[in-house]
C-alpha cells in the first residue's frame, strides 16, 4: 500500500498477514542459504501470537512495521515487548542488567546471522524495487545512534552489512555460511 491511501480493516488484516508471510518466506531462505535451516523455519513465529497479530491488524500501513505507528501512537509498543523477548535476532533480546545498570551481551553469531538475513529482508520487502543490497547497511546506519549493541555483535554485523553492500547478498550468504562452518568447529569467528 502506497501512504496516505485509506483502508478498510479487512484491507489491514489481509496486508499485514501477506507481508508477514513473505518476510517470513524470505528470511527462511536466506537462513537455509547461510547454514541455518532451523532458525529459518522458526523465525518470527511469535508474530502469529494474538498480542503481535493484534497490533499488525491495527497499525498495519504497508510501508513501515506496525509496532513504529504503534509506539507513535500509544508512547510504546506492547507488541514490540512480546516479540523482542521472543526471538533472540533482535539486539535488544540480549540486553541484561547488572550492578551498572543495563548493558550488552555479545549475541552468539548464529543469532548475528539470522539479524542479518532478518534485517535483508525486511528491506527487500518494505522496499520492494527500490531495494539495492547497501539498503539494510543504511538502514542500520540511520537508526544505529538509538541501540545499544556489544561491541563484537556490532563488528559482525557491520561486516555482513559492507560485504553485502561490497559484493552482493549471494557471496555475503555463501560467506556467512562458511563463516557458520567455523563458528561451528571453533566457536569463534574470523572476519576477513
């Protein structure tokens, strides 16, 4: 749906469920292609639980997440606090608080793989034919001063989003998944 143009409830609910549907279709694809099937097959289920399904229903405008015209809407998103607590490919799932206060866990690189295929698609979808592989990498670069992301997580991600930019999401999912490979083996990562 192009902005500005009114919709009827059951417009909302058959857009939200489509676009859904074909983030999920695609990042699960890009999983299998990076070495991580069954993140694919599990990702983002919990946007089928009432709570998410609700706001998507609600808010759903076609060009943008429902949770940021909720959060606009009502100071916050409930649905957004169900589904980060839910699926750890999202950098706010692994913050913890301590003695200081709230801080970063480093996000295990299998998890830093599926952001990276979540984030991949969500531009691929939300942008349709405007969509070029530096997308996700500017998006992240536009919305990065309001995270707060350990460091290491931040490093790989980063890299992912450049060697996208750089040479394209076919050679950045065959990388990832050698870089899988060794995560894997060794339980560490080598970016080169």
């Amino acid at each position: 749906m192009k902005r500005g143009i009114a919709m009827n409830q059951w417009q909302k609910i058959k857009g939200h469920l489509q676009t859904i549907n074909r983030h999920k279709a695609k990042v699960t694809s890009l999983c299998f292609q990076c070495g991580i099937p069954k993140q694919g097959l599990m990702h983002d289920l919990s946007k089928y639980s009432p709570i998410e399904l609700k706001t998507g229903f609600k808010y759903y405008q076609g060009y943008r997440s429902p949770i940021d015209a909720q959060k606009e809407a009502e100071g916050y998103s409930a649905s957004w606090l169900h589904h980060k607590g839910r699926n750890r490919h999202h950098w706010e799932y692994w913050l913890d608080n301590g003695p200081d206060g709230i801080h970063p866990v480093q996000v295990p690189f299998n998890y830093v793989a599926e952001m990276f295929c979540d984030r991949t698609a969500a531009s691929m979808i939300y942008l349709k034919d405007q969509y070029r592989d530096d997308s996700p990498l500017e998006y992240y670069m536009k919305n990065r001063k309001s995270t707060m992301i350990h460091p290491e997580t931040e490093k790989q991600l980063l890299w992912m989003l450049e060697y996208q930019k750089k040479h394209g999401t076919e050679r950045t999912l065959k990388k990832i998944r050698e870089k899988m490979k060794e995560y894997r083996k060794t339980g560490k990562v080598t970016l080169d």
